[in-house]
C-alpha cells in the first residue's frame, strides 16, 4: 500500500485546513473493509442518495448521525437467541457495523428511510443566498474633476 505524507502541503497553505485533513484522512482509511455494501448516486443536479444493504437488521437497529460535515451510519445487532440454532451455511452477515461518509460543504441530509432490507440516506446542496454567485450592476462613469496643480514654490 501506497503512503502519502500531507505534511509539506499543511506547510504551505492557509485556510484550507479541512481539505487538508480529509485529504489525509481519505489516505489513511482502512480499504479492506466493504461491509455494508453501498451506492452512492446522484439523483437530480443537487440531489444525492447513498443506499446500503443492511439484510438482517430492522430499522430499529440501525442509527444515522450528521455531525458537521460527517454522515455517521451504525447497525447494532441486537442477540437474537442463535445459540440454539444450528447452521449448515451462514452466509448472510449479521455483525455490527459503523461507517463514516464525509460531506463536502453546502450537503445537507434531507432523509432516511428503510426498506426491503436496504437503508437510503438522501442529501442535498443547498447553497446560501449569500454564497449563490451574483450579478453585479455596471454603472456609467462619473466625470472626473481635473486634479488641481500646485504651482512649484521653487520656480
């Protein structure tokens, strides 16, 4: 695996502190990890969903928290009496589980809802009127008043 050190970056700029740090912190996640499985489309020009497939938990077992610009999805597996069952195969997943998706800025989770064993979180863009770009008047130039001289003493 490859390492990348941010630091000189760090260094050299300003304001860009929380880039940075999702830079890093992108760099240093554990990939080996795909459990839930997850899509994450666009559905509209503003609009995103993020689907897991969390088979085997009920919607009572399963915790979505946004804090700042991080969407946190748990599943906590309640014991459900498996001691006395005997399995032959077992195959459908039913561990705990927790994972992070970092928001960009301005993404705003609009919902959540369970169905058929999958879980969809919805965001949104929503930019603030004072971030929107804006159109600014041209006005016509005002006539200038010729700049006073002052006569040199010295001549």
């Amino acid at each position: 695996m490859r390492s990348y050190d941010f630091s000189p970056l760090f260094r050299a700029t300003v304001g860009f502190d929380r880039m940075m740090q999702t830079l890093d912190n992108a760099a240093r996640v554990d990939t080996g990890t795909s459990y839930p499985p997850y899509n994450i489309e666009k559905t509209g020009e503003d609009t995103y969903r993020i689907t897991m497939a969390v088979a085997g938990f009920a919607e009572s077992e399963l915790n979505v928290t946004v804090q700042e610009a991080s969407l946190l999805v748990e599943g906590r597996k309640e014991k459900d009496g498996d001691k006395d069952r005997q399995y032959l195969h077992r195959g459908i997943a039913t561990r705990s589980f927790s994972r992070t998706f970092q928001l960009a800025d301005h993404i705003q989770v609009t919902g959540a809802s369970f169905e058929n064993g999958m879980l969809h979180v919805d965001l949104a863009r929503e930019v603030p009127e004072a971030k929107k770009p804006r159109s600014i008047a041209i006005g016509t130039a005002k006539a200038k008043k010729p700049a006073k001289v002052l006569e040199n003493a010295a001549a």
